[in-house]
C-alpha cells in the first residue's frame, strides 16, 4: 500500500513519520517527500495501521478505511508535548489540550501502582511544583507553585470535587484502581474549568477501556494501616463498566506519646461506578460516560478529642462527541453532596458542627475546527445550597457570631477560546500560534433560616449580619497567548508567553469566619481575589538518532509572575480551632521551574530531574510553603521486576500565627532532604497475573514535627495484588 502524509495545518509534507501495523513487525517511515510504502501481506480488513511522529498527534486507523480512502494522511501538529495514553487501541488525550499553552504534567496510573503509595496525594508528592500538606484530621490537600490548597482545582473526570465549604479536596479520598491518569495544569491560566484555579488544576481521569477482569489488593505498613482494594470490570460490546472499593484504617501516635489510645485514628470506605459507551450513529458519534463516586470518612484524634465524620457524593453525566446538527459538542451534568459533623475541642471549650451541601452543576462547550482556526465556546451554571450549623460550648467567651444558616450560591460563566494557527514556514516546519480567552462568571450569594448566637446583640451586630451571605459579584478574565513550535525529524520545540488575568471568589467558610470576630474588628464582607500573572515557559522534545540507546528525551522550563490584589490571609484565634480570613491587599509571587526526563532502553530505564524556585512578598498570605524543591526519580525495568528510587530536597517553610496584643509570630520548619525507594516483583501464574510491591518513604530519619504530629517521618508498605 503507498500513500503518502502531510501536516494537516500547513499542507507540508512529513518526513520520518512511524508507520506500523500494530501487534506485528511490519512497518515503514515516509520519506523525504512525505511517501510510504507499506507491506500489507497477511494483514486482516481490521488490521490497526498507526501513524507516530513526535511532533504530531498518533492517529490509528483501520487498514480497510486506508484501502478505500483517500491515499493522503493528514497529521495535527502537536502544540506542546503532552504525554498521553494508549489502552486497547482508544487514545485518550488530556482535556486541557483545548486551553491556552501552559506547563502540563501526566502522571499515569501505572507509576501509582509500582510505588505502592497509600492514596493520590503520596503519587502528586512526586512532581517538584507540588507539596503535599497533611492536618492533624489526616487529610491531605496539595498546593501548586507555592499557593495555597484552596487555590487548587481538583477535579474527577473534569467534574469539580472541591468543596464549596472551603474550596478544597482530600486526595486521600481518591481510589487509583481504577485511574487511568492524573493531568497536573501549572499556573492559573486556564478558563475551561472556572474561576478559582490560582495555582493550578488536577484533573482524575478514570479508565474508560477493559484492561483486566478483576483486581484485589491488600496493603499493609506503617501505623497499622490496612487497605484492601477490590475493582471488576466488563466490556458488553461498545459499553465499558467499572465497579471499585476501597477500604481500610490507619492509627498515628503523636510525639512524646507511646500510648495508642491518645493518637490519631483514621477510617475509609471509597465506591464508585464508572460506566462508558461508544455511540457510533450517523447523528450521534461520542463517548457517553456515567461516573459515580462515595466516600466515607472518619478522623478521630483521641488527644485533643476532636472528632470529624463526612460521606462525599458525585453522580455525573457527559457526552463527549459529534451531536447531530449540534456537531462537535460537550455536555455534562452533575449533582455533588456532602454531609459532614464535626467536633472540634479546644481549653476553652467545645464546638458541634453541621455541613449539609448540594449543589446541581450543569456544562455545555462547542467546538469547531477549520484547520488554521480552532473555536471552544460554552458555559457552566452551579446552583448549590449549604445548610450550615455551628454550637459552641465555651467558658468565658462572648457568644457571638452565627449559629445556623442557609447559604445559597448561584453561579454561572460563559468561557470562549480563540486559536489562530499561521501557514508555517516554507518548509512546514515552524507554526506560530496566537491564542485568545475570555470569561465572565457572575456568583450571587443569599441567605435565610439564621440562629444567632446568645450574644449576639442586634444593634451592634445587625448591620454586619445584613451585608453578611450576600453578594452579586461580576468579573471577567482576559488571557492572550503566543506561542512558537518547531518540528523536524526527531525533535519538536515550542516556546510560549502567557498573560492575563484572573479571579478568586470568597467560600462559604471565609464568610462564615467574619461572624466570629468581636463587632468592634469586624469587616462586612470579602472581596474577591483577583490576580495577575505572566508565564514564559519552553518545551523540547526530541529523539537522537545517534545515541540508539535513548528513546526520548524532554525537557520542560517556565518562568511566572503572580501579583494578587486582596489577597485572603487565614488567621486563628487564640486557643481556637477555627480561622478567620481577611483581604491584606496586595501580595506577589514569581518562580522558576525545570524539568528533565530520559527514556532509555526501550522504556526500561527513565530518569526524571525536577528543580523549582519561587519568592513570595507576604510569607503570611502563603503558609509553611516551601519557596525551593529538587526531586531526582529513577525507574528501571527488567523482566519481571520494577526498581525505582527517590531523592528530594526541600526549602525551610514558614509560617505567621497571629497572636492578640503582640501580632504575627513566626513559625519555622527547616529545611531537609530524604529519599524513598520502592520495588515491585510481578508472580504470574497461568492465567491469574499477580505483585508483590514495597514502598519506603522519607528512609533518612527526621523527627520534624507540627503541634505533635511528626511531619517527616518514615514509613514502609507492603502491597499483594492479584487479577484476572
């Protein structure tokens, strides 16, 4: 068969593009002038033909559509080298692909299976623009870039699972049975997922292809934890279904405490569904996917007798795909609950918590093609309600503040995004690309049903209790990108400049956190944070010919500047467990980041260098946040065994408490460096395929610790995993 490829946005021809017939040996490469010669003897009607370049997009097609079709490939330049990947022939590629240029990190599910890692937040810890933040309550948030957790977006299959309470997630929550990877976006550029996104986005991609019958796993390790995890799966023609559990405890023993019964006692029942179906109709053409995610949750610390219990719940619906006379369209829908009790104990006394939250969300986004200009226009509405309850029972305090409420929040966005491609050189090898985004967002808050508290004084308090829960804020963000991308034989580079605006709208919790204040130092609302940012980032990618030894190798750097306007600050009272925030003004924040990768020896060695640097203005706007990391992994196959190892080095973290009559007091972790190491030995016998892993974390001994809790600690786990 001979053909001949060519790119799809300049119309030059490709030389060197991969062509082979999956599963077998045959193959070839095009020429010079874009031609190829493929050896199709013995080869089925629904052989798999497929079409690699490192500068370009793999497209697989079937060999009849080839002998039927048109004889002329067209291939899509790839913008920036995102990783992605392949399951059963169905590639999946990452959804910020449709945004604006920025740095962009794959994590795939395997590198979470060989390192047995205990939930997503130890996997995430990996990458150098990451820390992973963990409470006394056993939670675990991250930030991005130095910013704060609620600057993060996390997302499960592009539905938002941030709390509307306090805009965060707990990535402990998170089953990575069944995950087919996790996209880190860097930066706070992007427009398709809302406001909000400061410091980045986190986006959980679940499977949507067959690649086992059934999976079990047991893990045991440090702090009597016990995790088992149970995933089936079954593919009935074009409809993939997948059914996950994951359940298990672990108990912390707080420093200078050797009796168990004072420590921390943790406890988690995940469930979820994901179900996908391809429609293949003249009208309807898509992937239809059903996901379905509950959590159970409960920290109980037996020292300071506190005690939190919450069940997590996300029913979501998309179609992604070719809609009749709507052609090329997104749509989802979503409904996310949480129930949630807390009891939080302090010397001054006790308070009772009650979080009832539902929220229904609904997203729509069109895309159109034409080549050298690509269209993404849509909008997202949310209408959620927070039934909110807080008792206290303190000894000489002044009761003041809110008691109950209902809190009501309306949102809707409209998000477009502008990419104009130019013909590209002579010679189709530079494309230079502008990009343009735009968004406006509108959030109305209104309250009803509030309890006040027994001192609360009407006179004094009322006119803030007016202001209090209700808003109608209107902003808009405008984002403009450049960028330049050159692809030749075994190389593509880009380099791009990123700018633009953003914003930040106050939760329900920072609101909520103004009734506690005395009247006399009590604003009547927040405002929204707003932020803007500059990133110059470079992207190289490439295959050297004359090294056969390496396969690929990468090379990522960026440079951003944040300056935020009213930016929030959390401070706690004195001898309470609840913060307060506040708009301090002004604040920035500007780094550098790098990143090298090698893959070698056909993928069985790879080795990873990551290096990230940031300055901040106002230490107490951005808490114990390390302001340097470096991380050096390693990963080597070999048969039936996986060997990876470690190292990573952080900054000191500081934090500012602010202490009545003396003001902000200066907390300091020092700085220090470690290394984990973690293997896995696969034991396959017939047709039951099994591993054994180990996992050793922070090895070198640090006995660094936080109100008790060690923060550095060692710990070691011991995974047994069987599937069919």
């Amino acid at each position: 068969m001979t053909g001949s490829v060519k790119d799809r946005i300049t119309n030059g021809n490709l030389n060197g593009v991969n062509i082979t017939a999956e599963g077998t040996s045959q193959g070839t490469s095009t020429d010079v002038d874009g031609s190829f010669n493929l050896d199709i003897s013995g080869l089925s009607q629904d052989q798999m033909i497929k079409f690699q370049h490192i500068g370009y997009d793999e497209l697989l097609l079937p060999l009849d559509s080839l002998l039927n079709g048109p004889k002329i490939i067209t291939l899509q330049p790839r913008v920036l080298q995102f990783e992605t990947v392949e399951t059963s022939g169905v590639k999946r590629k990452p959804a910020i692909e449709k945004d604006l240029p920025q740095t962009v990190t794959i994590l795939q599910a395997e590198e979470f299976e060989l390192r047995a890692f205990v939930d997503a937040g130890d996997l995430l810890a990996t990458d150098q623009s990451i820390q992973v933040e963990e409470s006394l309550s056993g939670r675990k948030t991250i930030s991005i870039r130095g910013g704060n957790a609620d600057d993060v977006l996390v997302l499960y299959n592009g539905f938002r699972l941030n709390r509307p309470y306090d805009n965060v997630f707990d990535l402990s929550l998170v089953d990575m049975q069944n995950v087919e990877q996790v996209e880190i976006v860097k930066g706070g550029h992007s427009v398709l997922y809302g406001p909000d996104a400061f410091s980045g986005v986190v986006n959980i991609v679940p499977k949507n292809t067959k690649d086992k019958n059934v999976r079990v796993s047991q893990q045991f390790g440090s702090y009597a934890s016990g995790f088992w995890n149970a995933n089936a799966q079954a593919q009935l023609g074009n409809t993939f279904l997948s059914l996950s559990q994951k359940q298990g405890s672990y108990k912390r023993v707080f420093e200078d405490l050797d009796v168990e019964d004072t420590g921390l006692l943790t406890k988690l029942t995940h469930r979820s569904m994901d179900m996908s179906n391809r429609l293949k109709g003249n009208k309807v053409n898509g992937n239809l996917e059903f996901n379905v995610t509950q959590d159970d949750q409960l920290f109980h610390n037996k020292r300071d007798f506190n005690k939190i219990k919450s069940q997590n719940q996300l029913f979501g619906i998309r179609y992604d795909g070719v809609l009749g006379l709507l052609g090329e369209i997104e749509i989802a829908v979503a409904n996310h609950k949480l129930e949630e009790t807390q009891g939080l104990n302090s010397y001054t006394g006790f308070v009772s918590r009650k979080l009832d939250h539902n929220a229904n969300k609904f997203e729509v986004r069109k895309y159109i093609n034409m080549n050298r200009l690509e269209w993404m226009f849509g909008t997202q509405m949310e209408k959620s309600l927070l039934k909110f309850w807080d008792d206290r029972n303190l000894t000489n305090v002044h009761q003041v503040g809110l008691k109950g409420a209902n809190l009501n929040r309306d949102q809707f966005g409209f998000a477009t995004v502008l990419k104009l491609h130019s013909k590209g050189d002579d010679e189709g090898k530079w494309l230079t690309d502008l990009d343009v985004s735009f968004r406006q967002d509108q959030v109305k808050d209104y309250k009803d049903n509030l309890v006040y508290r027994g001192n609360h004084e009407p006179g004094v308090d009322g006119r803030t209790f007016l202001d209090f829960g209700e808003n109608n804020w209107n902003n808009k963000i405008v984002k403009i990108s450049t960028i330049a991308s050159k692809r030749s034989l075994n190389k593509t580079m880009a380099y791009w400049v990123t700018t633009g605006n953003n914003v930040k709208f106050p939760s329900l919790q920072q609101q909520i956190s103004l009734t506690d204040l005395p009247p006399g130092g009590r604003t009547a609302n927040l405002l929204p944070e707003k932020m803007k940012s500059l990133e110059i980032g470079i992207n190289v990618v490439s295959q050297p010919a004359d090294i056969p030894t390496i396969d690929q190798l990468e090379l990522q750097g960026s440079f951003f500047r944040n300056d935020f306007i009213n930016k929030m600050r959390i401070t706690y009272l004195l001898g309470m467990p609840i913060g307060y925030y506040e708009n301090i003004g002004h604040a920035d924040m500007m780094g550098f980041e790098a990143k090298m990768k090698a893959k070698t020896y056909g993928g069985a060695l790879v080795g990873e260098i990551g290096f990230s640097k940031y300055k901040v203005s106002d230490q107490s706007a951005f808490p114990f946040k390390s302001t340097f990391k470096l991380t050096v992994n390693m990963t080597a196959k070999w048969k039936w065994i996986t060997f990876g190892t470690r190292w990573f080095q952080e900054g000191e973290q500081v934090g500012m408490i602010n202490v009545p009559s003396k003001g902000f007091n200066e907390i300091e972790l020092p700085a220090f460096s470690n290394y984990d190491i973690y293997w896995t030995v696969d034991v396959n016998v017939g047709p039951i395929k099994g591993d054994i892993s180990y996992s050793g974390r922070n090895l070198k001994k640090n006995d660094t610790s936080l109100n008790g809790l060690m923060l550095r600690d060692t710990r070691k786990y011991f995974t047994f995993s069987t599937e069919l």
